[in-house]
C-alpha cells in the first residue's frame, strides 16, 4: 500500500471537507441540524477552527469574502487540496517519486508554522466574535 505525505494527507482532508461543504447545506436545512464549535459552547471562547464549517461553505458557493470573513485559514487548506490534488497525479502518473520521510528539522519547521497559523486564527477569531 502507498504512503501518503503530509500534504497529501491534508490536501484529502480538504477534498473532503469541499464534499462535506456542498452537502452541509442540505443536510442542515432538512434536519435543522447544527455543528457548534465544542469549546465555544462550554467556555465562551472561540477555537483556532471556529467559522470553519461557514467558510467552507461559503467559499464551494462562490462567497469568497464571506469566507474570509468566517475563517481566512479556509483558502490555506483550498490551496493545499488543489496542489495535493496534482501532486498525487503526478506521483500516480509516475512522474514524480513517492514521498520521503521528513528531516526532524523539517517537521519541526512544519510544526512551528501550525502553531503560529493556529494563533493567528485563534486570535482573528477572538477579535472577530468578541467585538
């Protein structure tokens, strides 16, 4: 079986989320169904993640600046999804190579820029809902 990189994996996560997105919608307006965000819903204080679910949304319908408006990391992980979507072409297609484990510096770097992305939507979030 082939391993999967982690953009790869992140880029299948937003191909799903996009399919989510679409149905979302629908599913919402037949059941009256809700997502609330866990944290907000006990504590008051919106997560990094929050307005995810309604950018999405917004964004598979066009409404880019409603998007940006709920959570701008939804075009960050768009992004991703289309480039991990040709990335996985070309590797399927046999003209790039799988992928190779990450250095510990690399994942490190990697893991430094999800922590400042993270707080930088934590704090867009606790600006935008709290004003």
């Amino acid at each position: 079986m082939r391993e999967f990189s982690v953009p790869e994996r992140l880029g299948g996560f937003g191909a799903l989320v996009a399919v989510a997105a679409v149905a979302w919608p629908a599913v919402s307006a037949r059941t009256g169904a809700a997502l609330p965000c866990p944290l907000r819903t006990l504590t008051g204080v919106p997560c990094p993640a929050c307005g995810l679910t309604t950018a999405a949304v917004a964004f598979v319908r066009g409404e880019f600046g409603a998007a940006f408006h709920a959570n701008p990391l939804i075009f960050g992980l768009a992004g991703l999804t289309v480039a991990s979507g040709v990335l996985v072409a070309l590797r399927a297609g046999g003209v790039l190579g799988g992928p190779r484990p990450w250095s510990p510096e690399r994942r490190r770097r990697v893991g430094w820029l999800a922590a400042v992305l993270a707080t930088a939507s934590w704090l867009f979030q606790l600006h935008r809902l709290t004003v």
